[in-house]
C-alpha cells in the first residue's frame, strides 16, 4: 500500500531532468574528487571504505553493487571487474566495458562534466577508481529502486529509478537517443499505474503494453510510434495530472490515487495519445490564484472548470479575510469569497513563475473586490505594479463592484512580480492573479494594457471567457438603446481560432452582435480613455449571423474620428468572422458604421477589444542571480522583504542584499544571512551567485561540511561562516585563497571543523580542550578586572568628570570668548525661552549685547550622562576647528564647574523641518527649497572634503538645518559627528548612532561609518524638501519617504511628487533633476551614492536666477565693457564671452 500511496508522485518526479542543482555531498578525504587532485580513489581505498565488499545493494548492467561510508555519508560503490562479466550476455557486457571506459577514460572530461550535469532527479557522481579495477562512486539511495514494479534506459526501469528518504526519483544511466528513451518511460510509467511487471510473470509472458492494448506499440512493445513527444512535453502534461489530482481529490496531501478511476483515465489517455498535445483545450499555460484561500488548497470552479489554487505558498506577507456575507450572492465567482489584504509594509508583491519561461508572450490579469471584508465600509485606494513599473491605481466604486486589470506582454525573466504599493488611501488587497500564455505574435505589440473589451449583443447579467474562449480572455457585454440584439446558434469560424496574428473572438461571442433598432439608421460607439499613452490600439469584429435571402444585401463601412478605416466596403460571408485595427494617438475613439447605399439590410457589429500602448520594459536582476537567490530564499525559508526583484528598485532591495549596477543587469555582490536562524546544509544555489564578493552565514545552525564551490566562485572576497555547527575539513582550495590574501575567511565557532586540512580525532578532543581552558580564564580575567573597576568607580568618576570638562575650554579658549555661568544665566534672562533641543542638550534663546544668540547649555542632571557630556565635547571640538558661511557659527562657550554652555549665533527663521511641515504658515519657494539644499550641501562638502581629516556629521536631518532671516540654511548640532581618525581612512568602525528615518542602513547593519553615510541623510533631506513630506509618515503605517516616492516615480508626473502646496509654481526640469541627484544619495550601495561636491555642482545647475542676481550680473558685465583698462586687461576670448559675440560677427 505504501507504494501505491507514493505512486502518483513518482510519475511526476521521475522525469523532472532540467534544473541544474549541485549535490551537496561532498567526500571526506578531498583527494577522492577528481575535480581536486590529480588522482582518483585507490583500489586500496575501495576496499577500505566497502568493508572488503562485505555488503552487495544490487547489480547493474555494468557490475555489481557495494554498500560504504565515507566518513558520515553513505555511498553506493558499482565495480566493474573481470569476473563481472561473466554473469551478463556478452553484448550488454561489451557495451557496459565500453561505457565504462568512455566515461572515465580522461579524468579532465570527467571534471568538466561532473561540472556541468548535476541535477536533483540525477543520482550523483562522489567519486571513482581507475586502472585494473574501476569502480564509480555514487550517492546512496537510502529507499532503494522502484523494484515492485521490475526493467530499462535503453536501460529505464523500475530498478534505475532509485528513491531518497523523500521518494525522490533518480535516473542513474544515461542514455542520449529519443527513439530508445520515450517508449522505455512509457513502459515504465505503465508498470507505475498498473502496478504490473513490464512482462507478466504468467506463462504466456505477456507484454504490459500488449495487455493494455496501445495501438501505436507492436505486439513486442518495443518499436516507435509516430510523433513520440519531448519530455519537456511528457513533464508539462504529467505535472498537470499531478496538480489535477491535487486540487480535486487530495488538496492537503500527496497523492492516494490508485482507486480513483477517473484520474487513471486520464492519465491513460495522456499515454495513448502522447503526441497529441493540446495546449489551447487544457490549462497547461495557466496560473490560476485564488488571494486569501485558506479552508483548501485548491478547487475547480464550477462555471469555467478552471482549477484555483491558494496563494498560500506563493507569499508570507499579508492577511486573509473572507468579504461579508451579505455580499457573498450565489452567482458570485468563487475567487472572491475571500481576498487578502496587506496592512503591513508600503510594497508587497507576488512573484509568480511564468508557465513557458522568459520571451514569451502573458496576459496577466488582477482582480479585486471588496466586499467590506475589514468591516470598515471604506473603500481603499492603492496603485499596482509590474515589477518596478506602475501599472494603474485600483479605485472601487462599492462593495460589489469588481476591478480587473489586464495587460498583455513579453516576460523579460522567468519570474513576474505584481506588487501592491499602499499610497496611504487604505489598505491593499486582492482576490484573485491569472496568467495565460498567448502566441508569440498575438496581437502584434508587446506591450498593452486593456481598457475594454465587449461583446455586443451578449445579455447584460452574462460574461464569456473559458472553456468557450481557449485564451481565458472575459468578455462583457455591451448594449444600447438604440440597437437590436441578434444572436445565432450555428458556430463562427468553426475552422479556426485566429487569424494571423489575432486569437479571434470566441464563438459563443461572435455568435451575439447589434443592429440598429431603425433599419436605415448607422451604429454609432463612443469610447473616451480617461488615461493618456502614446497610442491606443482598437480591434473591431464582425461576423454574418443571418442567412440572407437571395434579394438581400449587407454592405457598411467603418469611420473611426471621421476617418474611413476599410478600404472598400465591408461584405460578409455566412458564419465568418472579420476583423479591422485601428491606431489612434488620441484617447477619443468615435466609431460610425454605415450602411452603404446598395445596402438593403443595416449594418451589424459584434465585438470590440480596446488596448492602450504602456511601457513595462525595465532593469532586472541578472536571472540567473535571481534565480539562486530566490532558491536560497526557498531553502532557507526566509521571511524578510524578500519580494518583486531583488536588487530593483533600489528603495525596496532586499534585506542583507547589495547589488552591482555597473552592467546591463544588476549582478548580487553581496549577502548577509548572519543570524538568520538557518539550518541545514550550506545551500547549492550560493554557487550560481557568480559575482557574489561579500557572504556572511556566520550565527547561523548550518550542519554538514564547508562546500568545495565556494573557492570556485571566483569574486569571493569575504566569507564569514562563525558561530554554526559546520563539520569536516575546508576545502584546500578555500584555504589557499585565504593564505594568498585573495580571500578573507572566518570560520571560527565551529568545534568539528578542521581549517588545517587534518581532521584527526585527537584534534577534536584537544580544540574543545583548549577553547575551553582559555574561555575560563578569559571568564576569571573579566571578574577580576569588574571587580577592580567597581571599587575605583565611586572615587574616580567625579574626578574625571572635570578633568574631561576642562577639554574644552582647551579646545575653544584661544579664538571663542568665554562667559561665567552667571553671565550665561543673564544673556538667556534666567533660562527663559526655550528654543531647542540637541543631540547633547537644551537651546535657549538669549542676547549678548545686540546680538541675537542660541546657548546650548549641557544641564546638570545630563553631566551625569557620559554620553551626553560626549557628544557635547564633541561638537566643542569641531567647531574649534571647523569655519564655514554653511556652518551655525560659534560665538563663544561656558566652562564653569559642572556648567558647561555653547553659544550660537542665532537663527531666527527656526529649522527647516518646522517650515516644510503643514504647521507652517510660510511655504517655502522652490527657489528658498533648492537654494537651502545647496547650503546644506555645501556645508556638508566641507566637513567631508575641507576639513583634515575629514568630519562626518552623523545627524543630518531637516530638524538640524537652521534657517537664517533670508531663508539660507545652516547646518547645526554636531554632537554626534566623528573625525576620522587618520587622514586617508575611507571609513570608521563606531557604535550606531543617528536618527531613524536618517540613518544610513548599510551603516545600521555593519556600524561602517563613512560620509556616504551622510549622504543618504542629506538625500532624504533632499526628498523632504521636494515632496514636503517627512522622513517618516505620521500615518499608521509609518511609510518611508524613499519609499513613498518610489512608488510614486515609475509613469508618474513630477508634478505628483513635488510638494502640492507649491501649486505647480517650479520648473519641471529643475525638479526632475533633484529628484535624480535625491535618489542617488539614498542608493543602497555606498558607492553608488555620490561625493558631496558632485551634488553640490549638479544641484547649482538646479537653482534658478532670481531678479537680483541676475540685475547684479548684468552690472558686473557693464562696468567691466565700460573699464577701459579692465577692458584692455581681458583676454580676447573673455570678453567674446562677456559680449555675447563672436570676434567674427563683430
């Protein structure tokens, strides 16, 4: 019963031969692959490992079979000797010896190969042994073969079929030749469903196929037929019995199918007519997902007959609701009884793999409805994309209204996103994804986007769509007042489906159409696009329902805009349909069709499809990149951001993911899993990671040995494997590159693992020993030395206090006047007014003379703070040596006891988080916006490029840029910034410190501190200053800002992300490139961020000239043409410049 239970899972498996997956068994000893040493397993060796070949597993065409280990893997030994050949009929023992010694004869073809074929479904290659006596090393196959079932591939049998503990089939031989292959596997998938030998064990000896009685084979079952398919095609069919079977009988479990009559039918019917493959009369190109089903797996609607399944294991964001009851009519679709809803994260996306891969034409359709499934009565607003591109806002009209949006295009990878991006109008949600695969040429344009599509005629509570439309397209219906439905029972275009390139109308479509209600009168259709694309494609059928009689005549032409589309008039015949396109460059679509005058009936019209023109063309992660790091993600089972493309856009890269942008295709660079809580094995998929630099696994539970593909991934500059339960020796090859300073390794943490290359067991024992010792005395050292601290603590602390508080006055009293605590408590009239307050302590306001100032004072209860007392030295220290017009200027300081001030010039006009917020009465121009921005930058410029060594600020936000009485910005609070240590450091290890919203994350994640830290500070200042939003959204939802305007970026206007209280009033170009130079600085990688001085320069190309400036330009030019001596001072080319001549034209 066992096997039968298994039997339905086995068809499938057993010939999944495509992916290409590494096996992750890897030998003990490294001299055992031939792909490391120039020797293979001795003879000596063999014996060693099979026990003197004490146990037997089986026997082959080739020999017989041994049980061994090496180390902890157990291995299948298959020996070719001498005395092997005896037992086998000498023609399948010459071959055996010849394959044999083709397949090892040359051990660098060997290595290539063993490089090149690996797959899961193939039994896997450890190792071998040459010269008298040869020997293959497999993987052993700890469930046997499929024996129960006897037989072949030139040799496929049940015996070659081997299982894994989780039945998983292996093909062990190989054989190249189709016409052997095939009718084998049809032998063998026979024996599966029947459960009966390949020749029956009665004496007639009869034949399994004849038994079946299979046409297309001879009585001795081994001949060809006709027509024998690919597998790829066997594959396709036979996973879709699999999922058939799944979603109708068995939803929550593998498959026990071997009483279910109807199941086998159909899968004898795939047998008998293998080269039959009708892709356009079954669901093989369709993905059909029900959003937000939880009570099953999978069903099959009953109005279509087209199988559902649960979006469950397609995506771990998200929350699954059931729409209200009240709302749940009898004739409602199935798909949307429930929906699944996202009230976390601003972008969540499914990633769906496409059913014929990359380069192949979809139509991709979403569908929604709402149904008050939160109970709330309101109706979200969101917008959905393709990948990185917008595709439209999804905008509901009530509960039960149903939104689909469909487009039809070419997938650029093997894989589609379809986000939900929340633009803080409610939440998203969806009911249900389809993708249909459509031919190649359909349609002629790549790339459209649906905005309606109508049968005429049809009645008003009716749609059509699959079974009767084979590409799934919905049809609704159309009607007016002034026309007369038609209809005929009779099938239109009975011999085919399309036309060219165009999947003509179903015939249940074509088979309704409208005439006008007055016979004389013409048919008039009005359509009017409400969204705008660089052109609109139109498709316009008509098909003769009517028999004529012979005095009877339909003649009409069409007039698209008052244009005539057809070049002579349209004549019908009887049941055939006729298609005309239209291309339109503006959205108004005004369709006449009329009636010639020979005509004695009115013209007709029955179906119309609508497209618009829409660019979804983008970057995406290299594929084969976003492959592997999509099968780590599955291995591994992560649950992070882990959606849409990995690496685009840059706003939503994936977490502990860094990509390379240098060439067509972003390449991953960079992985950091620490801590991650993975177990298991080191997965293969790391190694299809080509351009991978930096991977860190490190605090992990990875179990197994250290894999020999990673010295083959030949950009590897890091590897941090720490803290996991790794075992074995490191790959020699990953030892050398460490010692050659080409890679830099940490695998420490790993108590069974030998990084020497000796994995003896006395090793073992003493480095635990050792670890152990020196972890106790490490232990004892720290007590001892807490124990001495704690007693000088209390005597110490306030010594050191002032000792540290002296530093500034060190640091400031040579250029900075000093005031006593007393004049500072008369110059802020007793600490009044309360202006501010900074990373290291209180503003308030105050005058020292006329002058206006801001005294920071560090109170008492903060010079208890370490910390605060820190970072206002800190900012002491700077000012002592930093100068800048950018800069808040320092007046002077208060060092006084336990009393500790800075005193500022002060800034009247407040910070600039204050005016960029709706508190503010005051809205900054876009000039003030972009002149600010240039201030900052400039400031910033200096602490990074002109001061020695260089600063970083550390807290750059909206709230510590000051505005002047002219609205000129100034960067202010430096209590958190950090010199670098050394003039030609480019970065600095230092305990994470910022705000969040501000705060670098490549910093946050690796406490890297460099000034491309500071520049994604300033490019989210940048993009408050654009939008008028801030870093973070007071909503619910606590949207970022990058994020926010990501969303907002792909086929949008500037005008929709340019703060709207500017009312239009700014030059497009001007906010177009501020927004290019603000999502630069906020690129996940550092080192696509820009220097500062590169921003500064491109954003004073930004900054428009006002009247003065300008009137002050033109005065500088005149007095220097009037100056006779300046003039004659000048060169010639100067005053071309100045002139605005050329020395010719004058």
């Amino acid at each position: 019963m066992h096997h039968q239970n298994n039997s339905c899972y086995i068809i499938v498996v057993v010939t999944l031969i495509g992916h290409k997956l590494y096996s992750n068994l890897y030998l003990e000893l490294e001299k055992v692959l031939p792909f490391q040493t120039e020797q293979g397993v001795t003879y000596e060796e063999v014996l060693r490992i099979t026990n003197n070949f004490a146990r037997v597993l089986g026997k082959g065409g080739f020999g017989t079979v041994f049980h061994s280990c090496l180390g902890n893997t157990q291995v299948a030994v298959k020996m070719l000797s001498p005395s092997g050949f005896s037992s086998r009929e000498p023609a399948i023992s010459g071959r055996g010896t010849y394959n044999y010694k083709q397949s090892i004869e040359n051990r660098h073809l060997l290595a290539e190969l063993l490089a090149k074929v690996h797959h899961k479904c193939l039994t896997a290659l450890i190792g071998y042994c040459e010269g008298n006596n040869v020997a293959l090393i497999h993987e052993c196959m700890s469930n046997g073969d499929l024996s129960g079932l006897p037989i072949v591939h030139r040799d496929i049998k049940p015996q070659t079929c081997t299982l894994s503990w989780v039945i998983l089939n292996c093909q062990r031989s190989f054989l190249v030749k189709k016409t052997h292959m095939y009718p084998h596997f049809g032998v063998v998938l026979h024996e599966i469903i029947t459960g009966e030998p390949a020749i029956s064990k009665t004496e007639e000896r009869t034949h399994i196929i004849k038994w079946i009685i299979l046409p297309c084979f001879s009585q001795e079952g081994l001949r060809d037929c006709n027509g024998v398919p690919t597998m790829t095609q066997v594959v396709t069919e036979l996973k879709d019995c699999l999922a058939m079977y799944l979603m109708i009988y068995h939803p929550n479990h593998l498959c026990f199918f071997m009483g279910n009559l109807n199941f086998i039918e159909y899968v004898f019917q795939l047998l008998w007519n293998l080269p039959i493959i009708v892709h356009a009369q079954n669901q093989s190109g369709f993905v059909s997902i029900d959003c937000g089903l939880v009570d099953e797996a999978s069903y099959k609607d009953e109005t279509t007959s087209i199988y559902y399944t649960s979006d469950a294991s397609i995506i771990d964001t998200g929350e699954c609701h059931n729409i209200s009851p009240k709302y749940k009519a009898s004739s409602l679709a199935k798909q949307f009884w429930n929906v699944r809803s996202f009230p976390e994260r601003i972008r969540n996306c499914y990633t769906l793999k496409v059913p014929q891969g990359r380069s192949s034409k979809y139509l991709l359709r979403a569908r929604f409805m709402y149904g008050n499934y939160d109970g709330k009565d309101s109706l979200p607003q969101f917008d959905i994309y393709l990948g990185t591109k917008w595709w439209q806002s999804v905008v509901l009209k009530d509960p039960t209204s149903v939104i689909t949006k469909e487009i039809i295009f070419v997938a650029a990878s093997d894989y589609v996103h379809v986000c939900l991006v929340n633009t803080n109008k409610g939440t998203p949600f969806i009911s249900a994804l389809e993708i249909r695969v459509l031919d190649s040429d359909a349609y002629l344009i790549n790339s459209i986007e649906l905005l309606a599509r109508y049968d005429i005629g049809l009645q008003e509570d009716k749609t059509v769509r699959y079974p009767d439309d084979v590409h799934d397209r919905i049809w609704t219906p159309y009607n007016s007042k002034d026309w007369k439905q038609i209809n005929t029972s009779l099938a239109i275009d009975k011999e085919s489906s399309s036309y060219n390139f165009l999947p003509l109308p179903a015939s249940t479509v074509m088979e309704t159409a409208a005439i006008p209600t007055n016979n004389n009168a013409n048919i008039e259709f009005n359509f009017y696009p409400k969204h705008n694309a660089s052109a609109y494609y139109v498709y316009f059928f008509v098909a003769e329902i009517q028999k004529l009689e012979a005095n009877q005549f339909r003649d009409f032409n069409f007039f698209v805009n008052g244009d005539l589309l057809n070049g002579s008039p349209v004549n019908l015949k009887y049941l055939q349909s006729v298609y005309y396109i239209s291309i339109l460059e503006k959205p108004r679509l005004e369709l006449w069709i009329n009636k010639t005058t020979r005509s004695t009936l009115p013209p007709l019209f029955s179906a119309i499809e609508i497209y618009m023109t829409k660019n979804f063309s983008q970057s995406q992660t290299d594929q084969t990149d976003a492959s592997a790091i999509m099968n780590v993600k599955l291995n591994y089972g992560i649950k992070r951001n882990w959606q849409g493309d990995p690496c685009i856009p840059l706003s939503y890269m994936w977490d502990g993911v860094n990509c390379s942008y240098a060439g067509s295709s972003p390449r991953i660079i960079y992985l950091n899993l620490s801590s991650s809580g993975l177990t298991g094995n080191i997965t293969s998929a790391i190694s299809n990671l080509k351009s991978i630099e930096y991977l860190d696994l490190s605090n992990n539970s990875l179990t197994g040995s250290v894999p020999y593909f990673l010295s083959q991934l030949h950009s590897l500059r890091v590897l941090n494997m720490e803290g996991n339960q790794l075992t074995g020796a490191v790959p020699m090859q990953l030892r050398e590159n460490s010692n050659n300073g080409m890679l830099k390794t940490s695998f420490g943490g790993n108590q069974g693992l030998c990084y020497s290359g000796s994995c003896s067991n006395s090793n073992k024992v003493v480095v635990p020993l050792v670890a152990s010792l020196g972890g106790a005395f490490v232990i004892l050292a720290t007590a001892i030395t807490s124990f001495l601290i704690f007693k000088r603590h209390s005597v110490a602390s306030e010594m050191g206090n002032l000792r540290a508080y002296s530093r500034i006055k060190m640091e400031l009293e040579s250029n900075k006047q000093q005031f006593s605590y007393a004049e500072v408590q008369k110059i802020t009239k007793n600490f009044k007014r309360v202006v501010g307050k900074g990373a290291s302590g209180i503003v308030y306001h105050g005058y020292v003379g006329d002058t206006e100032v801001a005294v920071k004072m560090l109170s008492p209860s903060d010079s208890n703070s370490a910390q605060a007392y820190l970072q206002f030295q800190a900012e002491a220290k700077l000012l002592a040596v930093a100068h800048h017009k950018c800069l808040t200027p320092l007046i002077g300081y208060c060092d006084d006891g336990t009393n500790m001030a800075l005193i500022y010039e002060y800034m009247p006009n407040g910070d600039l988080a204050y005016h960029l917020s709706d508190k503010s009465e005051t809205i900054l121009s876009w000039q003030q916006r972009i002149q600010i921005a240039v201030d900052t930058a400039e400031g910033l410029e200096y602490l990074h490029e002109g001061c020695c060594p260089g600063v970083v600020h550390r807290d750059i936000k909206s709230k510590n840029i000051l505005l002047t009485e002219k609205f000129r910005g100034k960067l202010a609070d430096f209590g958190l910034a950090k010199i670098y240590p050394n003039e030609n450091d480019t970065h600095m290890c230092t305990v994470v410190a910022g705000t969040p919203g501000y705060l670098d994350p490549l910093y946050h994640r690796s406490s890297k501190l460099s000034e491309k830290s500071d520049v994604y500070s300033f490019g989210v200042v940048l993009l408050e200053i654009i939008t008028g939003h801030p870093a973070i959204t007071k909503t619910e939802e606590k949207v970022h800002i990058i994020r926010l305007v990501g969303s907002m970026l792909s086929e949008r206007e500037v005008n929709d992300v340019v703060d709207p209280r500017l009312e239009g009033n700014f030059d497009v170009d001007s906010a177009k490139k501020v927004l290019d130079i603000a999502m630069a600085c906020v690129a996940a990688a550092s080192i696509n961020r820009p220097a500062m001085s590169y921003v500064v320069a491109q954003l004073k190309k930004c900054l428009p000239a006002d009247d003065d400036d300008v009137q002050n330009r033109i005065t500088v030019v005149n007095h220097l043409l009037h100056d006779s001596d300046i003039h004659q001072s000048l060169p010639g080319s100067i005053i071309d410049i100045i002139s605005g001549q050329s020395s010719l034209e004058r």
